[in-house]
C-alpha cells in the first residue's frame, strides 16, 4: 500500500 | 523540520519524562488516567506501523520508537509495578465514546482507504481526544499535583506547537495536511481551559485547585 500524503511528522 | 515542530517534539518528550520521573520518585500513579495512557499506547502503534514501509529520517525513526516503547513502560508502570497506587474508581471516562467517533471519522475523512492509511488517520483523530479521561479525572478531583500539572503542560504545548509549524510549512513549502491541523486545533482547544489554570495557579507558585 503506497503512502498518498508524506507521513514525516510524529 | 522547522524549530516549531522540533520544540514540539521536545516538548512531548519532555512530557513522557516528567510522568516517569513522577511515577517513579512518589512510587506512585496517583492523579494519572490509565485509560489515556493505553489510548497513547494506541496512538503511537497505529500511527507508527510505518516504521516497517517506509524511512523518512534517523530521527523519525528513533522519535517513534521511544514514544511507542515509553508509552509501554508507562502502561507496565501503572498495572504491574504501581498498581497498587492506581485507582481505577475515579478513572471512569467511557472509552468507546471516543473510540467509536474516532472509527467513523477516520473512515470518513482519510488520505486513502487502505489499512495504513485509515489507521493513520484513525490515530490522528484519536490523539486528539486521548487525553480527555485524564481531564475528566481532573475535573473529578478538582485537584493536582504540580508535577502532574507540569506533564500535562508539556503534553499540551506540544501539539499547541505543531499549529505554527503547519502556518510555517503552509507559506514555506505549500504543505497542507487538513486532517492533521483539524485534529490539531482540537486537540490544543481542549487544553485551553487546563492551560488558564496552569498560567493563573501553577505557574505563580499556588496548587492546581479548581473552583468548586
């Protein structure tokens, strides 16, 4: 499953 | 990364601190709601099962497995360690009023209906509100110890911090990510009442009281 928004916030 | 989010992370992570080092220092978990601590636990498993898909940078990678491993140690802390100091009676928020919510929103507003994505956005939703059975028990109480009071201030600046991030990141990259800044702002005006009390009490040297 690709990721559709950029997750690099905790 | 700009010094909003990072002094939000710093924040939270001071906030996990401060509860460990009062758990352990009083001996006890007196005044600290198990239910929001095992919602935190659920936060941080659902929201970080990207950690097996995809590396974003070392500290993203280290930031989430602390938090999934302290928020671990905290629920080991109340439930076998201190457990005898945990008081389940006062501790009476009902779960599924904010797990159920938190279900359908994120089934409703989501960036993708696959697995990662709805547990992403479920996680999002449900930290929102995670720390509302901790503030029920307050209000219950009606009192706190100031080293409590610290955490939830830490805990609650830290997502306060996020807001500035998100206006910053708008203007400097176009990012916009509206799940996450709707939960956000939620998340940051359920403390605000907390937070009058804290600068008006707490912070000039008198304890968390709240008018009866």
């Amino acid at each position: 499953t690709e990721s559709t928004t950029p997750k690099d916030e905790l | 990364m700009n010094i909003f989010r990072f002094f939000g992370d710093l924040s939270h992570l001071a906030s996990i601190f401060i509860l460990i080092h009062k758990i352990t220092t009083t001996r006890s978990c007196r005044g600290i709601s198990f239910k929001t601590q095992a919602l935190y636990v659920t936060v941080f498993v659902t929201r970080y099962l990207d950690l097996f898909t995809s590396y974003v940078s070392l500290y993203n990678t280290v930031m989430k497995i602390f938090f999934i491993a302290s928020s671990c140690y905290i629920l080991y802390l109340m439930r076998v360690r201190y457990r005898p100091t945990n008081d389940p009676s006062i501790d009476t928020f009902r779960l599924e009023y904010l797990v159920g919510p938190c279900v359908v929103l994120a089934l409703i507003f989501n960036y993708g209906y696959n697995p990662t994505e709805l547990l992403w956005s479920f996680s999002i939703f449900l930290e929102s509100v995670a720390i509302l059975p901790q503030l029920f028990m307050l209000q219950r109480t009606g009192e706190a110890e100031t080293i409590t009071t610290h955490y939830l201030a830490a805990l609650g600046a830290y997502r306060a911090l996020y807001i500035p991030n998100w206006i910053y990141r708008y203007f400097s990259e176009g990012y916009v990510d509206p799940i996450s800044v709707t939960a956000g702002l939620v998340q940051t005006g359920l403390y605000l009442d907390f937070f009058y009390v804290y600068f008006t009490k707490v912070l000039q040297g008198q304890k968390f009281e709240l008018p009866a």
